[in-house]
C-alpha cells in the first residue's frame, strides 16, 4: 500500500481499558449515492486497497447477467449463496453440495480449496468421525458454484480461477463498469481466486450502483437487484450464526445487504435509500470493521443502536478471563459528527 494511503487514514475505533485508549484503530470510510457521488468520507477515498470477500457481489453479477443462473434455474437461495462467505454449516455444505450434483459435479471440482467448517457442532461432529474438511465446508464455496455454472454456460474450461479465464475475464469487466474505474492490479484471494484492486471510492460507487440498479432495466442492473434481493432475504446464507453479516442485516429497520471482506473490509448496500457503504480497517482487524460498520448504519438511520444486536458490534464490551468486564471497543465521535 503506498505510504500517502498509510498516512491518509484516520482513527475511527478505540478499544478502552479503565480510564485510557488501549488501542486505535484507523481507516477509511466512503458514502456513495446512486450516481457515484461521494455523500460523506472518512479517511482518503482515493486509497486503493483489495475489497476482498466484499466483491462477492461483483464477482456474481456475470452469472446471473449473461443468463446462466436463469438457464440453470438458479433460486434465491443460491444466489445469495453465491455473495457468501458462509460459515460452512450443514445448510450451507448442503445447498452447495445440491447445485453442484445438479452441474453434475463434485467436490473435486471446486478450485476454492479445504476449510474446516467453521459451524462448531459440524467441525466437532467431523473431527469425532474423523473427517477432513473438503471444499464444500469453504467459505467461498457458493462463489465458487456459481463460477462453475458460469463456466459451463460459457463452454469454458475447468480453471476458472485463472485472470485470463472466460469467468474472471467477465468478472473484471463488471467490476471495472460498476467500480467505474480500471483496477490497477489483482491479488489472488484466500480461495485461489483473482481479487481485483480499487480505489475506496471506486468500491463505495459500486455499492451506491447496486443500491439504485432496482431502478434501472439493463441487464447488468436487473442482475445486480436479483443479486441484492437474494441477500438480504436469505442472510443466513449470506454468513450464518453469531456473524456480523447476517445479525446486523436481521436488526435492520429496512432492506439492507451488508457483506464484510478479510482484512478488514466492509461494504453496505442501502436500496431504499440509494446510497452505499465501503469501509477499510488499516490493520485487518474485524473487531474495528464491524464496529464503523454497525455506526455507520445508526448514522444512516437503518440501524437502532439500541438494539442487542446493532450493540454488540457498534460497542462491544471487553471482558477477562474471569467474566469481569475491563473495557470496551467504541466508535469515536468523528462517525456520528455532522
């Protein structure tokens, strides 16, 4: 990351212990409207960092743009699937498992890679039976699905995951149309797949670009609010139990799709209100994500701060060993300033 992008971000989280700020978390923060104007930012919007998992909407709006999700009769569920990073619990395992016999394919052909599950009961339940985790328990694996039926509506071969693929050349040209700019460059991803680079304000148009695609009829659009709707009306699919994603897209006061990324990345797609969110915690640390996340959604009011779930990311008690409460992770004042 270049060093002006270190400088240019700002303290956004603090963790308290006693009377003192133990830590400090910096970032940056970016509000989009529809048409890709910046409505409020934090940090520097011109930061280019990888979005990570939060592109997973991206990643899918070729499926379901060039017509294979609608040839291959792909449902909701699935489609929501195909943004998560889920917790590989037995109703995720098997709902990917179930599209992939239906493209008549195995767990081999994933190109995600083995993850233990990270549902406790069915990693406990594995490790007593003395299983290993395949790609299906992968988070990415519903992603990963849906390259697959892309490749083969496409007539594409099987290494999906390689840049000059028929599906990822797909997938860098929406990224680039709803980021609005070219990605300067790619990193391969956790699960082997490229994870293009944009600036923070390239990710934050694109999310504003999916809060108003309802609006618009090009394909590209009707894809994006299928892509929305699935998400935020299956977020248990999205992520799964105890997960930021899916808690605080529950606690919404409206329809919203919310979607963390690894390092600290964080993204909100706001349609009633046509705006969208990108966060970026400087050093990785979800704690801070989830927390400018949870504050901005009270800023925005979709979000009650009172409520248990909202509260237990927006400010989270710190705790020892021994239950004794020692402090707290709170958002500091600039997220809520006018």
């Amino acid at each position: 990351m270049p060093q002006d992008t270190v400088t240019a971000a700002v303290p956004l989280v603090e963790v308290r212990r006693g009377p003192i700020a133990e830590s400090l978390h910096l970032g940056h923060a970016v509000i989009c409207d529809g048409w890709g104007n910046i409505v409020e930012a934090w940090g520097d919007p011109h930061a280019v960092v990888y979005p990570r998992s939060s592109s997973k909407m991206i990643q899918a709006l070729p499926l379901v743009a060039s017509g294979a999700a609608e040839a291959w009769h792909l449902t909701p569920p699935q489609l929501a699937l195909a943004c998560a990073s889920h917790q590989g619990a037995p109703m995720h395992v098997g709902a990917v498992e179930a599209w992939l016999a239906d493209l008549e394919l195995c767990d081999d052909d994933l190109r995600c890679g083995p993850q233990p599950s990270r549902d406790k009961g069915l990693k406990l339940q594995m490790i007593r039976e003395g299983k290993s985790p395949c790609r299906v328990h992968n988070n990415c694996s519903g992603k990963h699905a849906g390259f697959l039926t892309l490749s083969q509506y496409l007539g594409a071969g099987p290494d999906y995951v390689l840049p000059e693929h028929p599906v990822q050349v797909a997938v860098r040209e929406a990224f680039e149309q709803v980021t609005g700019e070219v990605s300067p460059c790619y990193g391969i991803d956790g699960c082997s797949a490229p994870n293009l680079a944009t600036s923070m304000h390239g990710m934050a148009r694109a999310m504003g670009w999916f809060a108003s695609a309802h609006q618009r009829h090009d394909s590209l659009s009707r894809a994006g609010a299928q892509l929305v709707e699935a998400m935020y009306a299956f977020p248990d699919l999205v992520a799964g139990e105890g997960r930021a994603c899916t808690l605080l897209m529950r606690a919404a006061l409206e329809p919203i799709a919310i979607k963390t990324g690894a390092e600290g990345y964080f993204v909100a797609i706001l349609p009633q209100r046509g705006l969208g969110v990108a966060v970026k915690i400087l050093d990785g640390a979800t704690r801070a994500a989830e927390c400018v996340m949870a504050s901005l959604l009270v800023r925005l009011g979709v979000a009650d701060p009172a409520h248990p779930d909202v509260h237990r990311f927006l400010n989270p008690e710190v705790s020892n060993f021994d239950g004794l409460v020692t402090g707290e992770v709170r958002p500091l004042d600039t997220l809520f300033a006018a």
